[in-house]
C-alpha cells in the first residue's frame, strides 16, 4: 500500500446534518491512493485521517485496487459505501460502517407512547435518519422500522427508555397524592367528623353509642 496523501488540505469545514448526528467532515478533497489494500483497513485510515472514530462489522469484505478520485471526505466515504454495497451510521461519537446485508426490519410496539412522541424523541436525540425506515404500521401502537444495527439499537433504547418513563410517571403521582386523615369522634348519639384534623359540626344518631374513636381509611386506601 502506497498511500500518496492522507487528507488534502483542511481549508474550511462543513456540517452535515441530514443524516443522524451532525458529521463534521472537511470540505476539501480528500486524496488517497493504495495499490491493494483490505476495505476495511481503508475505512479505519479514513478515520484516522480525520480523526474520526471508526467501527468496521465483520461482514465488510473487500480489497481497494489502484487511485480513488480525490473527493470530498463525505462523496469518498458514499463512493466506497455504493461500491461495496455498505451502510454507514453516525451516532454523535462514532461512524459505524457495515454490510448492507446486515441491515434489519421491525415492528416496534410503541405501547404507550405515541408515534408522534417516539419520532419527537428521535429527532431531539438527534438519531432520525432520512436514509432509513421509521413509519407507522397498521395497526395499534406499531412502527416499522428499518436499517443498520446500530441505528436500529439506538431505536430499542430510546423505545425502551420512553416506556419506562411512562410506566414509572402514574406511580410517582399517586405516590405524591395527599392523603385524607379522617376520624369520627362518637360520643352517645352524636358523632363529629375531624377531616384533616378540622372538626366539622357534630349530628345525631338515633341509636346510642358509648364513646369510641373510628379512623376512617382514605379514599386511596379503601
């Protein structure tokens, strides 16, 4: 492997933020030569070069024979990814690069979050990509979802950690609910109701009691 230049010079840079997490790639050509070289030593040099943090499945096959065109970082990466059939994912920390044929189709029950929610979430987080699959499935409460591993497992966690949270939100407000302490207070026939510890006016009973004190349970606890 005979690699000429690694990076051309970094003139300005620019963002791309269509897909997932914004990739900060430079503009300028990106020049490299190999004479024979595994695809996936190419794709870590990428990275390097970069200074980008490069994950490569196993899947990935492939040797690079001879001159690539010097392209812009991002046109070079997609070249490599039309030519070897590859998908590429960045998740904000690193780029993920794998086989096409890894890619993975499911229905998500969203139960009970709402789509609406679950793509809100996405997009806040920064994970919706436009290349892949997340649409609403007939149904009640589904998604399709569709693309590579590591898109589709930042799909589960976020799911996954959107259920808890509503699961967890009914306990915590009956938990902060207050209590009603209610008591009533017989003496003979007439019985007075101290509700939170304000008496309120007494009333007759017909039928005779001795004195006696009765805690009555609270709405919650009945």
């Amino acid at each position: 492997m005979n690699r000429v230049a690694g990076a051309g010079v970094f003139l300005c840079t620019g963002v791309l933020t269509a897909f997932g997490a914004p990739l900060s790639l430079p503009s300028a050509p990106y020049s490299y030569t190999v004479l024979d070289q595994d695809l996936s030593a190419a794709l870590l040099e990428f990275g390097n070069n970069l200074n980008i943090r490069v994950n490569v499945s196993a899947e990935v096959k492939g040797r690079i024979r001879g001159r690539m065109p010097d392209l812009p970082p991002r046109e070079f990466l997609d070249r490599l990814t039309n030519l070897y059939n590859l998908q590429w994912y960045y998740d904000g920390l690193v780029l993920y690069v794998s086989a096409a044929n890894e890619a993975q189709s499911r229905l998500l029950v969203l139960k009970p979050i709402s789509f609406d929610a679950f793509k809100a979430a996405l997009d806040a987080l920064n994970i919706s990509d436009e290349r892949y699959l997340v649409r609403p499935a007939p149904g009640d409460g589904l998604v399709l979802v569709s693309g590579p591993p590591r898109f589709i497992a930042l799909l589960d966690q976020t799911l996954n950690g959107l259920v808890a949270e509503a699961q967890a939100r009914p306990h915590a407000a009956v938990e902060k609910q207050p209590r009603e302490a209610v008591l009533k207070l017989f003496r003979g026939s007439s019985t007075t109701v101290v509700r939170d510890g304000r008496p309120e006016a007494p009333y007759s009973s017909d039928a005779p009691r001795q004195d006696s004190i009765v805690r009555e349970p609270a709405p919650s606890q009945r």
